[in-house]
C-alpha cells in the first residue's frame, strides 16, 4: 500500500524545536481558484489609477510601523532568528513600501511632439497576474521585495511563501486586506514543489519572481520560460570578501565576523570566502575574537531545521579532514533550554584552499572560509572562477587598490569597507553569473520595467498640419 499523502506540513520553530501550526498544502486546483481570483480582480484594479493604487500601500506601511513588534515575533519565531535582527527584517519591509509609495513619481511616461501635430507617448501597463515564490530565510523581507511595487503597478499577485515559513505571510496578507486591498489582488498558496511547478505551467500566470537556491533558480527559470512566462530568479552565492593589508583591523574585523553571522549566515549577501592577501594574521586573530563574542541563543539565532544544521558541521568537518585549520569551531552548539532548537556557533576555518567544498560551496550557516593568496591578482582569479557573482567586498584604505577590484570583480554588488553591501532604495538588489536567471531587477527604479511592458501610442488630432513621411 503506498503512503497517504499529507495535506499539510508541521511548522517547527527552530529555536527549540516546538510545533508551531500546522500549514495546509495547495494542490494544483486551489492555484487555479487563486488565478481565477486574480484575473478577476485585475481589470478592476489595473484601471484604478496609480495614485489611488498606492495609498493602500500608504495604510499597509503604517501598519507595518504598528504590528512591527507582533510581526517580528512571529518572524523570529518561525524562523529562528534574533528580535533585532527579525525588528531590522521589518523595517526593511517598511522601507520596501515607502519606495513604491513613491511609484507614481517614478512611471510619469513620457510625452513628445515628434512632429507637427503628431504626438508619442509611453506608458507602462501592468502584466496581469504575476507569481512571487519566496524563500525562508526572510519571512517578510523578501516577500516584501515583490508584493509592494508589483501590487502598485496594477498587476495582481500569487504569493507562494516557504512552507518553512508560512506564518508571517499569513499575518501580513491579513494587514494587506486592513489597508484596503480588494479580495483577489493578493492571494497566497502554501506548497512545496509540486505547487511551484504547477505556478510555472499555469498558462494564467505572465510573470514568475523566484529566490532560493542556485539549484531551483535553474529549473524555475527553464521551466517558466519554457511557457513563455517572464521571469527573474533569484539564487544562491558565495561572497568573497577581500582583506588587504592596509585594512582597519578593528573595523574589518567587526564587518566580517556580522557579515558571516547575522541571520545565522542564512542570507545570500553573507561573507562566504575571506580573500586574505598578504600578511592578514591581525585581521585574522580579531575576527575570531569577535566570532568568540557571539553566542547561540544570545545574539545568534538558529539555523532553519536539523537538516541544515547537519549540513553545516558536515561541511566544517571535511574541511578539517582536508586539512584546513579550524580557528573557531561552532559545531555541537546547544543552547540552555531550548537543547532541541538547531544552532550552530561561529565558525572561522583558516588555511582553505580554492579546490575544498567549503571554499566553492554556499553554506548557509555562520561560516567563513579563509583562502591565503600572495597577490591581489591571485585572489581576484579566485573571486573570478565561482559560478556565483551575488557580491564582493574589499577592505582597504586605498581607494586606487579599492577602485581596481570593484571594476574587476565578477558580482553584481560591490562593498568597500562593508560586509553585506545591499542597496537601499531606490537602488535594486541583483547579482550576476548563477547568483540570477533573467534580466532587470524584482526591486528598486530597475523593477519597474520586469513588473510592467510598456504601451506606445502616436497621436494625431489636426488635419490642418498636413502630412509628411511621419504622418
């Protein structure tokens, strides 16, 4: 007899392991009710002009500012990560909205008289309904990336959330609905890969957003585009970061060791590799003195499940078996009272060569790899051969030495003398290479031409101008 299969999902709250829901699995038909929701939301919401559009994003970010406790709980707690850091994911989202509060300032058109009595114009025209599939690592951020500037250009959305993570978007669907939405614009299905596939084929679907892993950004990009769907997605990445010899030790030390830990290195812009060129041994022995100052379950969080965290220590052990020298070892960490959460401490793992796992690998986990070069050139080689190309960060007092790594280096955000170089608003967030499939940008001035195609029109009133080659 073959296993029943399960409608739903445990959620499990990585900080100690307890039951949190349980979430309900889409199949294929529920996403075509959402679909049909949606289309038959969008007329009317495509035509509501953009001004009126976005004042519920006007009510939605106030009460973001008012639920921000009670979301970053949540956030935390389905999750694993820490209040500050799950307070700062909110902020974010807070951010996200004012920029598309700003939208009708930013898709104005544009008008010209091409010729006597003749007019072009452009206007950006939103797609229909689109599809947002998002990973667990920022239960609300990156949601938070798509549903804001989408939504106000006039598209109507299929959010599919993490089935790690459902419950934060749950929360915040119910404050879209308070700020005024009308039913069908937003609608959430919950699933795993099945219902992923099913948004890639459903033919009602114009627009795909993924971010995840390298591995499903391949297969979510091939099989949407094989139906002819626009699509952006988003993948994994190994960062490097360049240490050069003239760089503040205590200032690179702080940025690194944050930069490696922060949201457990679950986060694709986290220090992956440590380019140490030349003599990098002070950077080096302050860096595991600030790791040593972050603790599980004080100011580190949990990593997402025990898969995960099994996953990280097997890759810290190879690469001790590889023979790379283990500086500080966060494996084994348990955390007094919540001993079945899943946590792994800092780890700081020097003498890595280019050829090991953990050199090539992303991690997700609060890891960094230290690969010695001699020369600027020798690390940019190594910097140049990932597949990835997320980010790249040089710290150094030389802006000549800094200017000739940032033209060099294979990634799409740069950082000088900062661990996780993201753009604010109103610059978008992207990578290069395998770190993402599509063109444009999902945030920022750069998401508006993925969210929207733009119309064209030459017009002409008067005959009385007569006629040439234009008209």
């Amino acid at each position: 007899m073959n296993a029943a299969v399960p409608v739903s999902l445990p959620v499990i709250s990585p900080l100690d392991g307890t039951l949190l829901s349980e979430v309900p699995l889409s199949a294929p038909a529920d996403l075509a009710l959402a679909v049909e929701a949606a289309r038959a939301a969008f007329p009317g919401w495509s035509k509501t002009p953009i001004k009126e559009r976005v004042q519920v994003f006007f009510r939605y970010k106030t009460l973001l500012e008012k639920h921000l406790e009670e979301l970053a709980a949540l956030c935390s707690e389905e999750n694993g990560k820490t209040r500050s850091e799950a307070i700062a994911e909110i902020e974010k989202c807070i951010e996200l909205t004012e920029f598309a509060c700003s939208l009708p300032q930013l898709v104005t058109g544009e008008i010209l008289e091409v010729s006597k009595g003749v007019e072009c114009k452009t206007e950006y025209v939103p797609l229909g309904v689109v599809a947002s599939i998002v990973p667990f690592n920022f239960p609300a951020m990156v949601p938070n990336w798509t549903i804001p500037n989408a939504i106000a250009l006039g598209n109507c959305m299929i959010l599919k959330p993490s089935e790690k993570v459902p419950l934060t978007m749950s929360r915040i669907a119910l404050l879209l609905k308070e700020a005024g939405l009308p039913d069908g614009v937003f609608n959430i299905v919950n699933g795993d890969r099945e219902i992923v596939q099913a948004i890639c084929d459903h033919p009602g679907i114009e627009a795909v957003s993924f971010v995840g892993s390298t591995a499903v950004a391949k297969q979510v990009y091939q099989r949407a585009t094989g139906q002819f769907k626009r699509v952006l997605a988003l993948g994994g990445a190994k960062n490097h970061l360049f240490v050069l010899p003239d760089a503040d030790v205590e200032m690179t030390a702080q940025n690194i060791a944050a930069s490696m830990s922060g949201c457990a290195g679950q986060r694709c812009m986290a220090a992956g590799a440590l380019l140490a060129v030349g003599n990098a041994d002070p950077v080096i022995s302050k860096i595991c003195e600030e790791a040593r100052k972050i603790v599980p379950g004080e100011n580190l969080g949990a990593v997402i499940n025990a898969a995960s965290k099994a996953r990280i220590e097997e890759y810290i052990t190879e690469a001790g078996k590889q023979g790379a020298k283990i500086l500080v070892d966060g494996r084994k960490a348990i955390v007094r009272g919540k001993e079945k959460g899943f946590y792994v401490g800092p780890t700081v793992i020097d003498y890595v060569t280019p050829g090991m796992a953990i050199a090539r690998e992303e991690i997700f986990g609060p890891v960094i790899a230290i690969i010695r070069t001699r020369t600027i050139e020798e690390a940019l080689a190594i910097e140049n051969t990932s597949p990835y190309g997320n980010a790249a960060s040089v710290f150094t007092r030389n802006g000549g030495l800094a200017r000739y790594i940032m033209d060099r280096a294979s990634a799409g955000m740069i950082g000088v003398n900062v661990g996780v170089p993201v753009p604010r608003e109103p610059f978008s967030f992207g990578g290069w290479n395998e770190s993402k499939f599509g063109t444009g940008d999902i945030t920022g001035k750069s998401s508006v031409g993925f969210w929207t195609k733009l119309k064209k029109s030459t017009i002409k009133w008067n005959p009385e101008s007569g006629t040439n080659w234009m008209a």
